[in-house]
C-alpha cells in the first residue's frame, strides 16, 4: 500500500514545523507539568478552579450563542438554538455563583461517566477478544479501573468532590506536558 503523495508532504511539514518550535512544545510542556504538579498536591483548589473555568466557559458560549442565534433568526431551529444558548448561561452563571455545589455535580458527572466507560470498555473487550488476541486482556484491565475510579469517586462523596475533579486535571495535565517534553526533545535532537 502507497501513502499519498499529500500525506508524506503534509508529514514532512509537521515533523519540520516540530523541530523548527521545539522550544515552544518545551516550554508548554514544562508549564503543563509544573500545573499539573500544583493540581495533584492541591487536588481542592484545582477542583475549585475548574468548576469556575467551566462556569466562565459555559457563560461565555452562552453569551454568544444568544447573539448569534438572535442575528440567524430566520435559520431554521431557531427555538432549539435559542433554548440551548440559554441553558449554557444558565449553567454558567450557577456554576460561577456556586462553585462548591457546582463541583460536587461535576464530581457526581466524572463519577457516572468512568462508570460508563468501564463498562463499555469490558463489553468492548469481551466482544473482540478473538479479534484483539491476547490484548484484549489490557482492555478489560482499563475498563476494571474505570469502574474502580467510579466506585472510588462515588463512595467518597461529597468528600471526592475536593479532590477528584483536581486530582484527575493535574494527573491529566502532567502526563500531557511530559508528553509535549518528550516531542520537543526528541524533535530537537533530529
């Protein structure tokens, strides 16, 4: 099988864009790192900050929601659009008016969905394992953990509801910026 002419033009310009910014994927890495660092020694705060973060993004893409929807009135789904916009404020101005329950829900919706997942992940994994040969095993283990977070994050609540939205945000922060770290070394040694 040939890789399109395109494809290999297109993989030559990102490896040499990489190698050209390597400083700037390090320096990005290095800061997802040290706040990756900061959110898992201080899972509460962190666990604040998102909550606040969502409430502002919510009210923000409400805000615009709202306008665009008023300028495209005559577009069909005007109504869905206009009801879907409100909610976003809506969910926006109570997350930033009460943070503390705000993260308790957000805690409880982190909760259902590594619940979820967990269980989709083993279905996943027992219904390609002839597929998937001996890897399938791997999956299944993910899918185990995913419900071993879940029942961790929801028997732990309220208490969870300080740490897990934190703890989760900085894990998955370090591991982004040791990965950007990683690139931007390895694209400045080729």
């Amino acid at each position: 099988m040939t890789i399109p002419h395109d494809n290999v033009d297109l993989s030559t310009k990102m490896r040499d864009a990489v190698r050209q910014h390597w400083k700037a994927f390090l320096f990005e890495g290095i800061l997802l790192v040290i706040f990756g660092l900061a959110a898992i020694i201080v899972p509460p705060a962190a666990s604040l900050a998102v909550t606040i973060l969502l409430g502002w993004l919510f009210l923000i893409s409400g805000i615009v929601g709202l306008a665009l929807t008023f300028w495209a009135r005559e577009m069909p789904g005007f109504w869905w659009s206009l009801i879907s916009a409100a909610l976003a404020v809506l969910a926006g101005l109570i997350l930033l008016a009460q943070p503390a329950q705000g993260t308790l829900t957000l805690t409880v919706v982190v909760g259902i969905y590594f619940l979820a997942e967990g269980v989709a992940t083993i279905m996943y994994a027992l219904e390609h394992r002839r597929e998937l040969s001996q890897r399938w095993s791997w999956m299944l283990v993910a899918g185990l953990m995913d419900i071993l977070i879940a029942a961790i994050i929801i028997a732990g609540l309220p208490g969870s509801a300080l740490w897990a939205l934190g703890l989760l945000v900085g894990i998955n922060l370090l591991f982004g910026g040791a990965t950007l770290i990683g690139v931007a070394l390895a694209a400045r040694k080729a």
